[in-house]
C-alpha cells in the first residue's frame, strides 16, 4: 500500500516538474522575441529637442554664473570704497593722540583764547575724521578683556579683586572704520 501511494505520489511531482520546465521555456522563449523584435530609432527632432534642452541647461548655468560674479563684484567694490581712506585715517590717528595730549596739557594754562583755539581746531579735526567714517572703539576700565576688540600690553596685580581679568587702564584708544577695527586699543589687565 505504501509503495503504491509512493510511486503515486513521485509520479505526480514528476508531472508537476515537467509542466514547469515547458512553461519556463515558452516564458524565455517570449522575453528572447522581446528583446530581438527591432528598436525605434530616434527620430531628428527628438534629437533637435534633447540638443536645444542641453543647450538651454548650459545658458541657464552660464547666466546664473555670471549673475554671482556681478554681485560679487559689486560687493567688493562697494568695500573697497568703504576703506578707500583706510591708510589716510591711519596715518592721522597719531595727530589725534598728540591734540588728545595738547588738550591736557592746555587746560593747564590760564591763557582762555588758546585753550579755545586749540580745542577749536581739535574738535574741527575730530569732525573731520568723524564724517569719513572713523569711530572711538568703546572700552573703560573695568571692561572685561575681550582680545577680539583690544590689545593688551602688560599684566599689573590688579588693584581690586573685581578688577581680576578685566582692563585696569587704557593706554591707547582704538579706532574703527565702518566694521573693522584699524587700530586696536592697548590697555592693561589686571592679573
């Protein structure tokens, strides 16, 4: 009984097989005529058509270039005439120490028409520098030590313990032109 449902049941997988074999091959049998029947060839026009998008990619980018560059540019020199002056400000700076130091030392005297007359054309001077563009970098003492914003020439032993790590005293002042800092004020930091 059982070699009987055996060979049964081997004679049907082997049928079954079979059946599945003569299927896959009509199933490559088709995809092979498929792949042989003939390709369309691409008409001119299509060809026209991708050759003009090509080109219009191209012109797109090239116009979008040269628009950065234009900006570019046109920043650049919008800087360059911001700090055109840069050197002559620069150059001045040490004049405005000295009429700095003038005026202390004026206001010593009882002479009333000099001290007018030296801070008239101290303050002429100051306008002048004032209205190309030059600005007071703002720092006290008591500020705390920013090297990004000021110089430090020497470490004193601070003479409180509030004054530890910030500016004791201003040597020199600092002075910017427009954003930037052309001439970074010294002081001195207690320690």
């Amino acid at each position: 009984m059982f070699k009987k449902f055996f060979k049964n049941m081997n004679q049907e997988s082997t049928e079954n097989i079979e059946k599945e074999i003569i299927e896959n091959e009509a199933t490559i049998e088709q995809n092979q005529e498929n792949a042989e029947a003939p390709t369309v060839e691409i008409s001119n026009e299509e060809k026209l058509e991708e050759d003009l998008a090509k080109e219009k990619d191209k012109f797109l980018r090239l116009f979008a270039e040269f628009e950065n560059y234009k900006k570019r540019t046109s920043k650049e020199r919008i800087d360059l005439f911001k700090t055109a002056n840069q050197e002559v400000l620069q150059a001045m700076l040490p004049i405005l120490d000295d009429f700095d130091r003038a005026m202390i030392e004026i206001s010593k005297t009882d002479d009333e028409n000099l001290i007018t007359g030296v801070n008239l054309i101290h303050e002429k001077l100051k306008n002048t520098l004032v209205s190309k563009g030059l600005e007071q970098v703002e720092i006290n003492p008591g500020d705390d030590f920013n090297a990004d914003f000021a110089e430090a020439i020497t470490q004193i032993p601070a003479p409180s313990a509030d004054l530890k790590g910030k500016i004791v005293d201003v040597i020199e002042k600092g002075y910017k032109l427009g954003d930037k800092i052309i001439r970074f004020p010294k002081v001195i930091i207690g320690n």
